[in-house]
C-alpha cells in the first residue's frame, strides 16, 4: 500500500493496475489474442492497458476492493444517481 492509498483510501493507482493487469492470465490471453481491441496508454505517468474506447480494464485481483470502495466512497449510489 503506498502513501496515497493510505491517506485517501483509493484502492488504485495506474501502476498497480498495470502490475495487476500483466499478472491477470486470462486478461492478457484475450488482449493476445485480440489486439486490435486494445491498447497500452500512459496514465499518470504510468502504462495500462485500455480498450479501444479508453476504458481502463480493472483485473480480477481489484475488482472486488474497487467495488467496495467506490460503493462506500459514494455512500451507496443507487442507479438513478
């Protein structure tokens, strides 16, 4: 967990998903074997991988903290809000 993490309580930043991301068999398999729907971009100094809407792909290993925290962060969203 780096100072930023600690301070804010964000569970990510660029270079631990891009960590994740090279370590996510199944993501890195499907960007093999389609490459043409997705590309690496520089994002706060650091590479991620994105699909080609500019979408960051969040892997497995973040998915349930990012959930978590945007859910508590937001203070529970529904859908219409």
């Amino acid at each position: 967990m780096d100072n930023e993490e600690e301070e804010y309580g964000y569970p990510l930043t660029p270079s631990l998903v891009y960590q994740e991301q090279q370590k996510d068999a199944k993501l890195m398999k499907l960007v093999r074997k389609h490459p043409e729907h997705y590309t690496i971009r520089t994002l706060e100094g650091a590479d991620v991988i994105t699909n080609k809407e500019r979408r960051l792909l969040i892997p497995r290993s973040l998915q349930q903290r990012t959930i978590v925290w945007y859910h508590d962060y937001l203070q529970h969203p529904s859908m219409t809000r």
